[in-house]
C-alpha cells in the first residue's frame, strides 16, 4: 500500500525521471478491477491527458499527486503497483492505467487490492480524503508538533484503540495498517491498547516514535514490504511485517506474532508491546 514514505519516495522519483516527459496516449481498465476507483469515466482519459506534460509531483499524505500542463492532474493512491518502464522493457500482463510517453517509455499503474488513479481538470475534483491530506500537517513537518499530537489525542473518544486512533478517519494523513506496526512496536505498544490508558511518558513515546519511524522509512527509500517506480524495494528493513512474522524479536527474542483485527492483519511482539 502506498503510504506516507512510499508516496514521498514516489513523488521525488517522478521528479527525477518523468518530469518534462509528454504523454502519447493514456489506456485505462486494460484488466477490469472491481476495486479500481476512477473519477468520472475512465474512458475520457486518453482525451483528457494526451499531449500533457508532467510537470512536477506532490506527496499529499499517501497521495502522490502529478500536475500536468493544460492545468490536468493525475492522483494516485492506496494499493497500487507504480512503475516506470523505459522504451522495449515488458509491460506487466494486467493494468489499469497506461500512460505512453512520446519517447515510448511507459508509466503503469496496477491495482493490487484497491486503489485510487484519478485524473481531472486541476481543481475539479471534491475527496475529502484528499482535501484533509492537503491541509493537515505531515509528520515529517515541524508543523506536526508535540502540541498537535496531544490535540488529535484529545479530540478521540477514549474508548479507541492505538490503532483506530493512528490509522483509521485519516486522522494522520499517509499513516495507515503498514506503517503502523513498526511506529507502536518502536514505542513499546500493542496495537489494541485503549487511548484512555495512555500516560504521559507512553503518549511522549508514542509522538517521538510516529516522528522518527516515518523519518526513517522516508530516509531509507520507503518499506522493504513496498517497491519504488522502478520496481525496487525500500532499503527500510520493516521490523513487524510479512517478511517477519514467525521470526523472533529483535529485541527479546519471543516470536513475532499476526493476529486479525479491525478488518486487516496486526503484527507485534507478545512481550515487547504493552497492551
């Protein structure tokens, strides 16, 4: 899933190597995907973007948003497989959306579970999602300070679990089920302790570790779980994932356990993580 570090990793890879390219001709549905949400009729896409340059790219939380010439804008977002594929290199057998460059390099996206790739007229499009993701502040800003966590704290029922709290009603833009793990691992807790419980020395744990966690996987190129543009994975080796689990702790050697809840899987260590 594109998250947080994923989306910035993205949106800078973009700048480097699309940024000037113009689009040829845009495909879109080529392998028809229930979960491939649009904006009005992905069929008017190819029209609406044909002869547009890429200008620059914008992570807004776990959005990567692309500004076109013609005042176009492409936004991509949630589970999708983003590659840049130059000129004679295999395009993947399914994709919802193609877009050829005139020097016949490719930008391909593909729906993994579920995910967003909407293109519009720059300011023709109503998400509240996306709006609260362009206004609140990122983590990785000075803006997200000790004082706003503690706000976003307040303004929660108690009875919320960490992770209800953390990534769910994008309270924290680009936090979601990835990320999560590692942030309440790094903070000693579990994710199914309540909001009501939290003292101030977990809450100081719990601010310094959103901060520095998703600094980190940003530094790194994103999430060893996630690949960039070019399909490599993120150099940030995850401590609670699918590559882990089963594994022991780095840290006390118990097992890394997975568990269902809230609708997705959790990972943590059953010694480490306070509950």
């Amino acid at each position: 899933m594109i998250e947080l570090p994923e989306a910035t990793v993205i949106s800078r890879e973009i700048n480097d190597s699309l940024q000037g390219k113009t689009i040829k001709k845009v495909v879109t549905a080529h392998s028809p995907h229930k979960f491939a949400w649009y904006h009005e009729d992905p069929g008017d896409y190819d029209q609406l973007l044909a002869n547009s340059t890429i200008q620059r790219s914008y992570n807004h939380g776990g959005f990567v948003r692309i500004d076109l010439s013609n005042n176009k804008t492409l936004l991509l977002s949630e589970g999708i497989r983003i590659r840049y594929l130059k000129e004679g290199e295999k395009l993947p057998e399914k994709h919802q959306l193609l877009i050829e460059f005139s020097d016949r390099s490719s930008f391909v996206c593909s729906v993994q579970m579920y995910g967003g790739l909407c293109a519009f007229t720059y300011g023709d499009y109503d998400n509240e999602y996306f709006s609260a993701a362009r206004k609140k502040p990122s983590p990785l800003s000075e803006g997200f300070d000790r004082g706003y966590f503690d706000n976003l704290i307040d303004n929660c029922s108690d009875k919320l679990s960490l992770k209800a709290f953390l990534a769910t009603e994008q309270r924290i833009p680009g936090l979601g089920n990835g990320v999560l793990h590692d942030i309440l691992f790094n903070a000693k807790l579990h994710h199914k302790k309540k909001i009501n419980t939290l003292n101030d020395g977990h809450k100081a744990a719990l601010f310094g570790s959103v901060k520095n966690t998703l600094a980190k996987m940003t530094e790194a190129g994103g999430r060893d779980t996630e690949t960039d543009i070019f399909g490599y994975p993120g150099g940030y080796k995850t401590i609670l994932s699918k590559n882990t689990v089963n594994k022991p702790c780095t840290i006390c050697g118990s097992i890394i356990q997975k568990q269902s809840y809230m609708g997705g899987s959790i990972y943590f260590c059953p010694s480490c993580q306070e509950m």
